[in-house]
C-alpha cells in the first residue's frame, strides 16, 4: 500500500497490521479505530463506541478481534467483520493506553495510566476480571511472553531524558527491565 490513509479528525496514536497482512487499523484522539484493505487503501470499517481517545489497538491472534484501549478508562473488542463492539472491559479508574492479547487469544491484558493497574481480562469465564495489579509506578509498556507464561510490563522510576526502568516481580506478573541511553 502505498497511499495516504485520510479518515480521522484528529491525531492518530497507533497503527497495525492484521495477523493476515491483508488489513491495517489505526486508532485516533478523534474516539475511533478505523479498518483499511492494505490492497486498495479504502476503509472498510470506521468502529465507534469510545467516548474518548484511544491510544492503542492490538489484532486478536487469529486476527477476527481488534481490543482498544481508551481514554475513556474502557476496554473494548470489536469484531473486525461486522465492525460492531463484542465487549466492554470496565475496571480502570483513569485513562487505559496500553493492552495486548496472550497468544491464545483468551486473554487480554491492559495498563491504565494513572490508576497504575494492571488487569487481566479472561476471555471464556464467567469472571472475565480475574487479575488486578497495582503499582505506585507508572507504566510505560506492557507486553506478553509468546508462550503465555507472563506478562512483561515496563515501569517509570524517574522523570528523567535516561528514561531508566527496573525490573520487579509481582503477582507473577513480570517487569521487564529496559535502559535507555
């Protein structure tokens, strides 16, 4: 694909590609994900429901779900063929900007920015909200070992232009330790 995707109204905070390589979503502050055909560059869906910026997009492993995390303080997955809404994670008290899926696919995991928490959604129980995680730290990234084993979520321990992180170990969930120099 080589055009201009022109669609949202406001600035656009995240893109990515379907597992299949044959689609490309892009979230924006405008409130919506929208979903483009990588062939002709047409959007295909325009997905509303957030009531706010939304600041970060993930595929479903078999690509069939998008997840969005939402200024909103919401969660939600979207179906990618009907263009609809599936599900509404609540639980975050601020602002959510990071969420990924576990391999599998029935989990989701998402960081909210100032509630510092960290909540595991699974996706095939009754009890859908079946970890939370809190920290004093604000998150920065939050990931997934490929073999599902952990998460991996990266801390801010000082405003600093070093952007130094550390490692810590919580609740099974694993901090990855990065440094930047």
């Amino acid at each position: 694909m080589s055009s201009c995707l022109d669609g949202h109204s406001d600035t656009v905070w995240a893109v990515t590609y379907s597992p299949r390589g044959n689609q490309v979503a892009s979230c924006s502050a405008d409130g919506t994900v929208k979903l483009w055909d990588v062939e002709t560059g047409a959007c295909q869906h325009t997905l509303i429901g957030h009531s706010a910026g939304i600041e970060k997009i993930v595929y479903s492993p078999n690509g069939n779900q998008i997840a969005s995390a939402s200024d909103d303080t919401t969660v939600r997955l979207w179906d990618i063929k009907t263009g609809m809404c599936s599900h509404i994670f609540i639980g975050h008290q601020y602002a959510v900007t990071r969420v990924v899926y576990s391999p599998r696919g029935d989990q989701v995991a998402s960081a909210g920015r100032d509630d510092n928490t960290v909540r595991i959604w699974d996706l095939g129980s009754e009890n859908v909200d079946m970890l939370c995680l809190a920290t004093r730290r604000k998150f920065l990234t939050l990931g997934i070992h490929r073999e599902a084993t952990s998460f991996f979520l990266g801390v801010m321990l000082a405003r600093r232009s070093c952007g130094m992180l550390r490692q810590e170990i919580v609740a099974g969930l694993s901090t990855l330790m990065v440094r930047q120099t």
